[in-house]
C-alpha cells in the first residue's frame, strides 16, 4: 500500500529558502517514492504556498485560473533550471515565459500593521494581480540564480524517483534531502544482496 506523502513530510531542498524560484520548481510532479504532492494543487493550497513565502498578502485570496497561472509558469521555471543544470540550450519558450513573468507586476510593497503580527511588509497588489506579483518575483530570482554564483552549484537531485532542484551545499552533495539519500543507498544494498544471491 502506497501512503501518500504529507505535505509536513516535504524536507525543503538545499537553496529553496534564499530562492523562492527554487521553491516553486520543486512544488509539485515530484514523488520521491509516494504520490505525487502538488503544493499548488489547488487555489487554497497555492494561496497558502504564496503567502508562506512573503509572495502574497496574508489575506490573499487565489483562484482557479491564477493557479493555474502560477503551475504552468512553474513548469518554464523547471525547464529552465533543467537546462542550467544539464548545461544544454533551455527552450526559448520557457525563456520568453521567465521574461514574460518579469514584466507583469512591480515589486511594490506596503507596510502594514497585523495585531499579532505587528508590522508587515506585503505586496500591495489587488486579489486579481497576486499570482502576477508572485510571477514577477519568482522571475527576478530565476534571473538571479542563473546568472550569479549559484548557478555553478544548481543540480537535479540524483534519486531518480524524485525531481526536485538543489544547491550542492557540498561537492559530495547529490541528493535534495536525507530521504533521498537513503532510498539511493538503500537500493544499492538490496540490489548487490539480489545480485549475490
């Protein structure tokens, strides 16, 4: 029986705090060994994914057509990272997505006040225009990964039932998280056990 992986169960990859274009690659169509999870699976969900990341007001509110919006810009996102981390030519259409997303909205922000909050910083962008701010800014941080230090060090994770991007934190660094790591290594071990038997 297949348990279908919690959302809580999600180690963050290597790189994905600093970039949240990171973050966004590895949301979702990934199942390391379990179901596929899709962290923007639906509009609540990539609401909430929005907001955790600083992309959206606290209050924000996303629909169906604006996720939508944001997992078809996530699938460019990963196919240009694909091709930085295969040093082979990406497709101009996921260039000219990145490029596209980079114009839509200004990174503007407000200072709020939240009472258990205190003061906030948030975008200050109308409901209908969220997943355009968070577009922006995860285009802004793809331009920046690409084309700065980090982008010597951006990898696909080894395990091959997992997809998600890192940042090799170490040269001996191949995998995204320990769970990775550890079915690798695991069915190396069964596989030379099979292979004695």
């Amino acid at each position: 029986m297949t348990r279908t992986m919690r959302l809580a169960d999600l180690p963050p990859a290597p790189g994905e705090e600093t970039h949240a274009s990171l973050a966004l690659a590895n949301s979702g169509g990934w199942g390391a060994g379990a179901e596929a999870v899709d962290l923007l699976g639906d509009p609540r969900r990539t609401t909430d994914w929005m907001v955790a990341r600083g992309l959206a007001a606290p209050d924000a509110d996303v629909q169906e057509y604006c996720s939508n919006r944001l997992r078809d810009f996530r699938g460019s996102v990963r196919e240009v990272f694909d091709a930085a981390a295969t040093h082979e030519r990406p497709p101009a259409s996921a260039i000219d997505a990145v490029n596209a997303a980079m114009k839509l909205a200004p990174a503007v922000e407000c200072l709020v006040w939240s009472e258990p909050e205190g003061f906030l910083s948030v975008p200050a962008h109308p409901a209908t225009q969220a997943v355009e701010y968070a577009m922006s800014a995860v285009a802004a941080d793809v331009l920046a990964l690409l084309t700065g230090e980090d982008t010597a060090v951006l990898a696909r994770c080894a395990a091959p039932s997992c997809g998600r991007f890192l940042l090799r934190t170490h040269a001996r660094r191949h995998w995204c998280s320990t769970r990775c790591g550890d079915r690798v290594r695991a069915a190396r071990a069964y596989a030379r056990r099979a292979g004695r038997e």
